[in-house]
C-alpha cells in the first residue's frame, strides 16, 4: 500500500533533487500513518502493517541519501539540504518507534501521537516538497 503524491512542476538541479526527495518521502510517511491506522482500527494484521512502515522507512533512507549526496552550489542551497535532512532524520524515528509501537515493544509512542507526528512530518515534507523552504 503507498500513496503518492504529484511531483509535476519543481524546480530542476539541487533544488529540485532536494523537492522530489521530500515528496518521496511525504508519500512515505503518508503510507505509514495510513498503516498505522489501519491496525489500530483492527482492519489489518500487525505483519502487514509491519511491511508498510519498512516500505516507508525504506523511501525516507532512500530520500534521505539523495538528499545528502545533493551538490549544493550556494548557502542557500546547503542550509535548504541541512533543513531537509534533518526532517528525513526525524521521519526515520518516528517510522521505527512505529514499527516498535506495532511490534509490542514496551515503551514504544501511543497510537495517537505517533499518528499526529507522522500527520506533522507528511505536512512538512510536503511543504518543503511544494518549495516551502
């Protein structure tokens, strides 16, 4: 199961690379907090939702390593890099405290507040995905 969401009209070189690697990884997050609950509704298995928040963590690296390889040719465009990396970092948490939280791991986030970060994470990287900077 994956959402994704359209990529048409950004910008091209750094900034552009920088967009489509947040908007992969909106879709990501948007995945798992649909997987999320889905098993907390009772509408599907602990193991399937297991495999979406690895798919989702699977894109957020993914993302996260277009993004860091980036070439930057300005400030601007390094500041912008380190901004985005630093929210594919938290979105990589967030997706293994999920995986903990539908794994049973004692200690793991509730339901609710991962489901409102992962709604926060997938607003963000949209954002910066649209230009947001």
């Amino acid at each position: 199961m994956s959402l994704s969401c359209g990529c048409s009209g950004l910008p091209g070189g750094t900034e552009g690379d920088l967009s489509r690697a947040a908007a992969d990884a909106a879709s990501a997050t948007a995945s798992a907090r649909l997987g999320l609950s889905l098993v907390a509704a009772h509408r599907t298995t602990g193991n399937h939702a297991e495999v979406v928040l690895d798919e989702a963590l699977e894109s957020v690296l993914t993302s996260y390593s277009a993004a860091a390889t980036a070439e930057t040719s300005s400030q601007d465009e390094s500041g912008h890099q380190d901004v985005l990396l630093g929210y594919l970092d938290d979105a990589a948490s967030v997706l293994g405290e999920a995986r903990g939280h539908v794994a049973g791991v004692p200690g793991s986030p509730d339901a609710a507040s991962l489901d409102q970060e992962l709604g926060r994470l997938t607003d963000t990287l949209s954002a910066f995905g649209e230009g947001a900077r």
